[in-house]
C-alpha cells in the first residue's frame, strides 16, 4: 500500500509538506501543491482522514434531517447545503423521516453516533419536539430550518410562516375573492402549517371576513376531492384556497380537474414554497416563494458559526408571490350573492 514517504520522494518534498498538502493545502504554495498530488494521483495515494480527526475531534460531517427529498424544496435545499458546506471543508450526512416523530428520534440518534460537528433538523413539531428537548443536554451544535418556535435557545433560519400566507390570501382578497379556505396536512401536525393557518385567519379578520377551519387532507402533500367537494357546492361554495404546500396544490389541481372542475375557473388557488415544478405546469402554479437557497446558505453559515463558539441566533427571511394562472379574479355571476 502506497504511504506518505512514497508521495514525498516522488513529489521531490518532505514528508511534512506533503502532509500539509493534504491537511492544510491553503497553506502550501500552489506549484508545490500541484507536485504533491500529481504524485498521489499517480500512485493511486488517498490520504486516511480518521487518524486526524480523531486527533482533533472533529469529523467535518454536518448531520441533515428533513421530511423526505420527493419534495423539491429539501432537493434543493439539500443542493445549495452542500454546496456551502464543501466549500468550507465539511460534508452532509443526510436522513430522512416521512414526517414520522419517532423517527426523527431514531435518526438523530444515529447522526450524533456518527459523531457529526453539528445538525440542521426539520422536524414535524419544533414547538413540543422531544429531540430538540435532548439536544438541550448535548454539545452538539443545531440550527433548525423553516421552523419559528418561541424558544430562545434554538438556533433558527426561516421565512415568515405567518405573513407569508396573510400575503397570500390578500393576494385572494384584492383579487375580488371573499369565500377563500385552507387546505393542510393532516390535524396541522406541522407547526409551520399551524403559522400558515394562523395568517390565513389574520388575512380574513382584518377583511372583516370569517375564516374557514382548515380542509384536512390525508398527507402533507396529497390531496383527495372527496375533502373539499362539499365546500364547492351550494350558495356559500368557497371560490378559492391558500394551500400550505406547493406539491398539496398541485396535487389539489389534478384531483379537481379528474373530476371535472375547472382551475382557475371555478377555484382558484395559490402554494406555498415557490417550487420550479409549479411555473412548469398548467396552468402555472401562483405561489409563495421562499428564498431556499439563500436560507441552505445561511443555515450553513449560521451552523459553522456555532460550532466555532457563536451563540444561537436566528434569521427570519422575506417572501414574495410568484404570479401564476392557478388564481383569476373573481366575478360575480347571476344568482351569487
């Protein structure tokens, strides 16, 4: 097997510079650093990183959780982390939950066996979760993503959960809508969907108008006609819904057009995340865009931070509202009232 010395004699440097090379390159002039591994290249030399971080304690692996990657906004997220992350010398280890509590448990578990420098967590329920209560007595550094919990001690970057779907459902109003509704995952279990309702509601009272409870569907991202049929029919038939999710819309739109419903023309309806897949369909999605790879970046940023010794902090980003042919104007045809 090809050792150090092997790389150094061929490169024509000393052990100790080769070594550098590997373990600190920026420190090591680029001619000679190019010698170095032109060396390991043609030895076949791959240099053993477990001896130097068990010297120094660290592993350079940040641990990921999210829901599950079917959703294009952990793909992407999970792209833009890497990047960010590669280009400061760590890299992901990712896990997946299927929106399960007692997975996330299990997974998180596994990462800090793994000894990971740090965690980004999407969990299901930041506000009354039982990892994020153990992390309390770990060393482990975390930064939650797209959550807003209370407390002051958790690490956060996020959007305006809240804000942004009032913004979307005065998107509604001002469109002419008054009879809107709310379709959501199963009994809100999502604390970010909670927030959502929560400025759905704002939306609707500050119109002067009631809000709807919230129409169920039996996933996150699924939807199923059977759930909102009634609210379509009769002379308080909604004409148009915020859904918490963009892949919940998209999934909505087909099962109303399955059933011979027209989108936009008998409901319009507006996502939440600002997906691509959205602009690609028909009829476009109109959507509440996050920044998703500006928040991977910052989450990062904010990580690598706290494993260095900053404290907690948080980070609440803007949204806006990707126009869309999902929603038209409302009009008042003869006999509605």
């Amino acid at each position: 097997m090809t050792d150090l010395i092997e790389v150094a004699r061929l490169a024509g440097v000393s052990r100790a510079t080769a070594a550098r090379t590997f373990s600190s390159p920026e420190v090591v002039r680029p001619a000679t650093r190019e010698q170095v591994m032109a060396a390991a290249r043609q030895l076949g030399f791959r240099p053993n990183r477990l001896g130097r971080q068990l010297r120094l304690q660290t592993t350079n692996l940040i641990g990921v959780v999210v829901p599950n990657l079917l959703n294009p906004v952990f793909a992407e997220q999970i792209q833009a982390m890497e990047r960010a992350a590669r280009s400061r010398g760590y890299n992901l280890l990712l896990a997946t939950t299927d929106y399960s509590s007692e997975r996330e448990s299990s997974v998180v578990e596994e990462l800090l066996r793994q000894r990971v420098d740090g965690l980004v967590l999407t969990v299901t329920d930041a506000e009354s979760n039982r990892v994020l209560q153990s992390l309390a007595s770990e060393d482990t550094p975390f930064v939650l993503a797209y959550h807003q919990p209370g407390h002051p001690d958790y690490s956060t970057v996020s959007v305006d959960n809240r804000a942004g779907m009032a913004m979307a459902t005065r998107y509604l109003l001002d469109a002419g809508h008054s009879r809107i509704g709310m379709v959501a995952g199963p009994a809100l279990q999502s604390d970010r969907a909670r927030l959502r309702y929560a400025g759905y509601c704002d939306a609707m009272r500050e119109a002067g108008l009631d809000s709807l409870p919230v129409i169920e569907m039996p996933a996150h991202t699924e939807a199923e006609f059977a759930a909102i049929e009634p609210l379509l029919r009769g002379p308080q038939a909604i004409s148009a819904v915020v859904c918490s999710n963009d892949l919940l819309a998209i999934s909505l739109i087909a099962q109303l057009r399955r059933n011979g419903w027209c989108v936009p023309g008998q409901l319009s309806i507006i996502g939440f995340d600002g997906i691509a897949l959205g602009a690609q369909m028909h009829p476009t999605l109109c959507s509440v865009v996050q920044p998703i790879s500006e928040l991977a970046c910052t989450v990062i940023e904010q990580l690598l931070a706290q494993i260095a010794g900053a404290a907690p902090n948080s980070h609440c980003l803007s949204c806006h509202i990707r126009p869309g042919d999902s929603i038209q104007p409302y009009e008042i045809i003869p006999g509605d009232v």
